[in-house]
C-alpha cells in the first residue's frame, strides 16, 4: 500500500488560514512534530505527521475551549482562508448562487482532493438533509465539522445542523439538515 499522505495545498491553505497566529513559537512545535514550514518548498505530508500537527495547532490556538471545539474553528477558517485568495474568493462567492444542495455535493467531493486515503460517500436522506461518511477525520470529528457549517453557511443553509455521530477514532459520521 502506498504512503498515506495529506497534500502539499491542504497544508498550506490550513497554515494561511490562521495567518498571523502563526507564530515562531508554534512553527517550531509543528518542526518538533516533523513538519517543517520553513522548508522552501514543502511537501506532501504524512497522515500522522499531519495529525500531530493539527492537534497541536488546536491546543496552540484554542487551549480555553473544549478540544472538539477547536477543531471546529480551525475547520471553519480553513473556509475563511479560502476567501483570501482570488480563486478562493471566486469560488466561494459562487456558493450562495448554487445553493447549500450543490455546496453539499461540491464540499463532499472536495475531501477526496485533500489526501490520497479518505474515503467520504454522502447519503441525501431528503431535501436539506443528508448524511455523510468520511474513514478519517484527522482524530476529532470537529475539524470536518467546522468545514461543513462554514462552507454550507456561505451557501446560505439557513438553521444548520451539523452533528457528528458514530465516531470511532477515525472514520465518523455527519447528519447535516438545515431549513429547506
């Protein structure tokens, strides 16, 4: 089986999107956990190299909130960072236009574009309500969770409900409804 690897832009768009929090102090604890974001040109990065480095972005940023909720808000400035960038900024100003359906779809089929060892299917259990299942989810099923709301929020999902359930370490669960 081949290196499971987390890509090079997933990377960085999680280090630009906390932009000036990103301290020396914080890159030398992600450099200690083997990721080096000085290197001239990082690379893909290990799957557990990745979690380590996650986990402890988590507890650098978020050390007064509950572990879970964390994770949520840097999922969820993964999707601000985007609206930092001209392609970004494009895309996501797309998304009230196609709407929380297609955003579902598109947010789902993104996560295959992350890493080469996810596996996600989504489940449409009806309209602005479907169920999707991811095999990894980085240790805390926050992250992910913080991705869907902001991005679904951008699409104008109106009383969104995220809510993460069957996590087993990796692999979890998301029912995701809003108000039609």
């Amino acid at each position: 089986m081949a290196e499971e690897i987390v890509y090079r832009h997933t990377i960085e768009g999680l280090f630009r999107s906390i932009g000036d929090r990103l301290t020396p102090d914080l890159k030398d604890k992600l450099s200690d956990a083997g990721l080096d974001l000085d290197a001239n040109a990082p690379g893909n990065t290990s799957r557990t190299v990745f979690a380590k480095a996650l986990r402890i972005t988590v507890q650098y940023l978020h050390p007064d909130v509950a572990e879970e909720e964390g994770y949520r808000r840097i999922g969820s400035g993964i999707i601000q960072g985007m609206g930092q960038t001209q392609l970004g900024k494009a895309l996501i100003s797309m998304w009230p236009i196609f709407g929380p359906e297609r955003v579902v779809v598109r947010i789902q089929e993104s996560f295959a574009n992350v890493n080469n060892y996810q596996k996600s299917e989504l489940l449409t259990q009806g309209p602005a309500h479907h169920l999707i299942r991811v095999s990894e989810c980085n240790g805390n099923p926050g992250y992910l969770r913080g991705i869907l709301e902001a991005g679904l929020a951008r699409a104008g999902a109106r009383n969104l409900r995220v809510e993460p359930f069957d996590f087993d370490g990796q692999a979890c669960s998301y029912r995701v409804r809003w108000d039609p």
